[in-house]
C-alpha cells in the first residue's frame, strides 16, 4: 500500500464517516470500513503527533536563539 499524506487519508476517512452516517454501507463491507477508518485515523493520528513535534522542536530553536536579557 502506497503511503498516504495527511489530506488523502482525512479525505477517505470523511468519506467512509459519510458513508456510516448515512447508512450507505451494507453489511457485508461494513467490518472493512471500520478497520480501514482505524487505519486512516492512525495515519492522521501520526501526522499530527510528528508536525507537533517539529514545530514544538522550531519554537524552542527560536527560543534558544533569542538573545538573553540581563
């Protein structure tokens, strides 16, 4: 399976929440939709935790560099 950004995955995850909602899915697909919005839902998940990080990582570099005051 190919790796999948952040805005493929959301985008297939509305999709299958819509579909859930409005009951479009039937029985027999319904298990695999569930795991695979799991699926979906880690992927984001995991995007988020890491952006998190870098930026956390870029705001204590600025900070780092700022000049001391005495």
């Amino acid at each position: 399976m190919a790796k999948l950004n952040y805005e493929s995955a959301m985008e297939e995850l509305e999709q299958i929440v819509s579909a859930l909602e409005t009951g479009n899915i039937p029985v027999d697909e319904l298990s695999k939709k569930v795991k695979r919005a799991a699926e979906l839902m880690r992927v984001c998940k995991s995007v988020l935790y890491k952006t998190e990080e870098e930026v956390n990582k870029i705001l204590t570099d600025l900070e780092d560099d700022k000049p001391k005051e005495d």
